[in-house]
C-alpha cells in the first residue's frame, strides 16, 4: 500500500518507551526535523526490490548493512529530509555507468511519484522549506562517485539541469578523477587530483552543485580545496574525525578547518567502524563524541548529520534505524548540549550552506 501524507507520528511518549528515552528528546527532535547528508536507500530497491514507502523491520542481517530506513520509519524519527545518494558501480565500463546513472535517476524520479507527494524532490534551500511546510521529506539528489560522469558527453554539464545537489568526487575506489582515501588508492601512483578531477570541480562550482570531499585521498582533498571557488561552501557529508579515531577514512583537523573556512559543514556518519575507538563508548554517544571534537576545532557551526544508513554500514545498537535520530537528541542533551546547538546540528547548518550554495533570486526592483 502506497504511503501517504495522512499517516500519523505515534504520539512522542510511544516512541519515547519503545527507544528508551525521555519524550522531549522525540518531541524536539520532530520540532527540528533533522536532515541526513547522506543515505544510500535507493540501493535496497534496485538491488532486491525493497520498497522504501512500506515500513520494514530492518533488513536480511537486522541493523547490519541495509534495511535502516522506509518513509514511515524517517516520519516516525523525524527525518524532515536528505541527501538519497546515487550509488554507481565502479567496475562498470565507463559508459555503461553513465547510462545506469540515467536509468538510475528515471528511477529516484519515478520512486517520488510513487509516493504520492510523500517525498518531495528539493534543489534549494527554498523549495526545502515548501517541502518542511508540506509534511512532504525532502528527496536532495546526490551523486556518491563522480566515476558514474567520466563517459558523460559534457561531464557534469551533462547532469539534468539544476536538479543533482551534490556530487562525492571519488568513492571506494580511485577513479579517473582522482585517487579514493581507502586502501585501493595504493594501486594509483598520483594520490592527487587529476587534470579531469580539477575540471570535474571547476565544472560542480560553475553549475553550483556541492563538492563533496567525502571519501577522498588527502593529496585529492587538498587540490580541490585550493581551486574551488571561494564563495561556495565544501562538503564532507559523512564521515569521522580522526582526532577521535585515526582511521584512512576520516578527516583531520586541518582538513575540517578547510571545510569552515569555505562556510561549509561535516556530516558525522554512524558506521561504528569508523567511530569507535578502544575504551570509548559503545553506543550513540561515540558519534556525539566525534561531533564534540568538530565543535572544539571549528565552532558548533560546521557539524551535521550523515548517517551513511542502507550504504554497507553497521551502526551502534541505539541508532539501528530511522525511527531513532532522536536517541542521537537524547545522547546531545544527556551532553549538556543547547537546543541552539541541537538545531544546528540536525538542520539548520547544512541549510546555512545550502543557502550559500543556491541563494534565493533577488527581489525584483520595479
């Protein structure tokens, strides 16, 4: 059965016992509507046909790798709105990828429609809000792996117009554009940005879709720091901070400075193999700590949530699905953390960015 706009949130206390937590933590974080900078949830469907607008019970290995998130389980939790990922597979030849990447998108499109106004396609911070204003969540279209653009006619100006939000430059793998932070950069001699991952940044800048440096090899990282444009702000949309943890996947002080300084903000993923570290804690409260350390080397306005649910990942016990970002708002304020804070974190910096990216047209002067 198709979800609709007339399913109803429990009320606040039902979820509250059913996660544990106090109802205030439920309460504010449906007030805030917390928005994901990363989810890979059009993977499930393509893969093996899970239909992401009928709620499950988590997926074939329970918190493990898929299943964490379904349109009554994000309006349960609150999830106002995200960032769906398009996922390519890099072992495809170059132009079989681009054209799974059309027939992908057709399929994003047509999973909206489905919906029937349930989700909301948004390409500014503007048409967020009529999302927000709606009851509708926001689908915020994204690209994971600038791999899927290397056989595009124009590369990224081959992307529908004004409709692709954000673009992760390299994934898992390194790709013509550059080399990938994991251990498969070892198989690449230059780590840096190539000639055609300088343009693919130059091209993102001009069309005003996010640069994310999610993913990226440090030597990549920096090159692209260096020739973005100065008036857009940078991405890392889910990732961890090695002052907590070190880890190839993670970014340093350094690296996090870089993203303020451009007014960007640093999606905080929930993979606890990222996260955790010896004798740190074991739930929720291990992705708190990473977005403590942020906020002590940058300021509480550079930090967000991209949780990386249905991309491969294991979250901790408390975060196993949709319906408990407000767990993640319970740990925030058994932290002594401002609701000013809260909003912050949950929402209101990736929309500080969003609108820096994409500002609203100016009045018209009659």
């Amino acid at each position: 059965m198709a979800y609709s706009l007339q399913t109803r949130q429990s009320e606040p206390q039902i979820l509250a016992k059913k996660l544990g937590i106090s109802a205030e933590s439920v309460a504010l974080c449906r007030s805030i509507g917390p928005i994901d900078l990363h989810i890979d949830t059009f993977i499930p469907p393509r893969i093996w046909g899970y239909d992401a607008l009928a709620r499950h019970s988590g997926g074939p290995l329970g918190r493990h790798f898929f299943g964490h998130l379904d349109l009554p389980r994000m309006r349960e939790g609150g999830l106002a709105g995200a960032m769906w990922s398009i996922t390519t597979n890099p072992f495809r030849p170059a132009a079989d990828r681009w054209q799974t990447f059309r027939r992908n998108w057709k399929g994003l499109n047509a999973l909206i429609a489905r919906s029937q106004g349930a989700l909301r396609l948004v390409t500014s911070e503007a048409e967020y809000q009529i999302a927000r204003t709606s009851g509708a969540h926001a689908v915020i279209p994204s690209i994971q792996g600038g791999n899927a653009l290397e056989a595009a006619p124009d590369g990224a100006l081959s992307l529908p117009p004004g409709q692709i939000v954000r673009v992760t430059l390299v994934h898992l793998t390194s790709s013509v554009y550059g080399a990938t932070s994991s251990p498969h950069h070892l198989l690449r001699r230059s780590k840096g940005l190539s000639r055609q991952g300088l343009d693919l940044v130059r091209q993102l800048d001009a069309l005003r879709i996010f640069v994310d440096l999610a993913h990226i090899h440090p030597a990549g990282f920096w090159d692209a720091v260096r020739i973005h444009a100065p008036d857009r702000p940078l991405l890392a949309t889910h990732t961890g901070v090695t002052g907590v943890r070190p880890h190839w996947r993670n970014l340093d002080d350094a690296q996090l400075k870089a993203i303020a300084d451009s007014g960007g903000t640093v999606g905080v993923i929930f993979a606890t193999n990222f996260l955790s570290r010896p004798g740190g804690p074991d739930d929720a409260r291990m992705v708190v700590e990473h977005m403590d350390h942020i906020i002590r080397v940058v300021g509480e306005d550079h930090v967000s949530v991209g949780s990386d649910y249905d991309g491969a990942i294991s979250p901790p016990p408390d975060l196993r699905d949709g319906e408990h970002y407000p767990v993640l708002v319970q740990r925030m304020l058994d932290a002594n953390w401002s609701t000013t804070r809260i909003e912050k974190v949950l929402a209101h910096n990736f929309l500080r960015a969003f609108r820096l990216l994409r500002p609203p047209p100016s009045p018209s002067v009659h």
